[in-house]
C-alpha cells in the first residue's frame, strides 16, 4: 500500500490528498511535519533529506516534490489528469512549473502573514504587497482562462494542474486572506467554482486554513 508523510494543513501535501481522491486509490498517511515533528529525524531525513512534506513510499520507490508525486502518480495509474498528448501534457508541467517558480513566491507573505502569524506580529506592509503581487500572478491565469472560455486551466478537461493550482486558489479566494484592493478576477472565479465542486477539494482543500 502507498504511504504518505505529511500533515494535512500543508498546501503541498493537500496536493497529493486530492490526487489519491481523484484516483481512488487506498494509502496510508503519516503525520509529520510543524507541530507533529518527524522530519528531523533520521529515519524521515533518509526518506526525503530536505526534511518537508509530503514524501510519498510506493513500495521500494521514495518520492519528494509534490508535483513530481502527481506526475508519478497520474502516470503509474494511466490517469488521463496528466495527458497523453505532448502540448496538453507540456502546458500543463507548464502551469505546475508556473507555480513553483512565479506563483509561490509571489503570494507566500500573504499566506503566512495573515494564517501563520499571530495578529500583533504581522507585518502589514509586507502582507500588502504581497496580496498585489499575487493578484498579478492570478490576472494572468484569469485572462488565459478567459480567452478559451474554461472551465478548466487549459479547456474542457481537468488536468493535475488544476489540482496544483486549486490548492493555492484556495488561499487567494479564503476570507482568512482578504485584504482591501484584490482585484476582481471573473473567469478565474468561475474555474475555482468548479474546481471547488471536486469531492477531493472539498474533503482536504476548502477546509479552513490553519
């Protein structure tokens, strides 16, 4: 059976939980990470030596990076989440890349600022900016969906990305985050209405964020 590592109020590790939903698949799941501790020790630092969650076990084979797990996991179970054809498949590495390397950075101080931090330690200044910087990332993944009508990121079919990029529209649309001066942002808001429907997403992502 496929083990998992990780806590469920973990942005990367909801990622995986809404796959395995997805693909209806039976796991196990280990607590770690924050407040249950685990990975720092030995025994996990062998596993994944960077010390985060998740890290999936399937058998012999250990993997790290959530959206190396989806990648992983849509293929060995022939999901059609991650498509066959090269430009469906590649534009949607596209979007998982996207957010690795624009989107996480752009929106972290507004996560953490306003979830992570206690009230009297925030630091307004750089919640605020970070709450523009985010909308510029999430205008641009609005106008792409606009301009082929959704209702999905890349059409008519739901691919990983969707779920990558659900999970962190799950912090931009949260009334734990809401700041004064979000853009108004339609297509995206209608992309996150169905994403939102996703029986995975509403059992480990519309929880309320802690």
């Amino acid at each position: 059976m496929l083990k998992l590592w990780g806590r469920t109020n973990s942005v990367n590790v909801k990622k995986v939980l809404w796959m395995l939903d997805e693909l209806g698949i039976p796991y196990e799941r280990t607590e770690a990470g924050m407040e249950h501790g685990v990975v720092d020790t030995p025994a996990y630092r062998a596993l994944n030596p960077n010390g985060r969650v998740p890290t999936l076990e399937d058998g012999g084979f250990v993997l790290w990076e959530s959206n190396a797990i989806l990648r992983y996991l849509a293929m060995k179970h022939g999901s059609a989440l991650y498509p066959a054809d090269p430009a469906a498949r590649a534009s949607a590495d596209r979007w998982m890349d996207w957010q690795l390397s624009t989107l996480s950075p752009a929106e972290r101080n507004l996560f953490w600022g306003l979830v992570r931090t206690p009230p009297e330690k925030r630091d307004m200044a750089a919640v605020m900016a970070a709450a523009k910087a985010a909308g510029v990332c999430w205008t641009m993944l609005d106008a792409h969906i606009a301009r082929h009508g959704g209702p999905f990121i890349d059409g008519a079919a739901m691919t990983i990305a969707d779920i990558v990029l659900g999970c962190y529209a799950r912090r931009w649309f949260g009334e734990e985050v809401r700041v004064e001066g979000m853009p108004v942002l339609p297509a995206l808001s209608a992309w996150y209405a169905t994403v939102g429907e996703r029986p995975g997403f509403r059992r480990w992502v519309a929880v309320p964020m802690t």
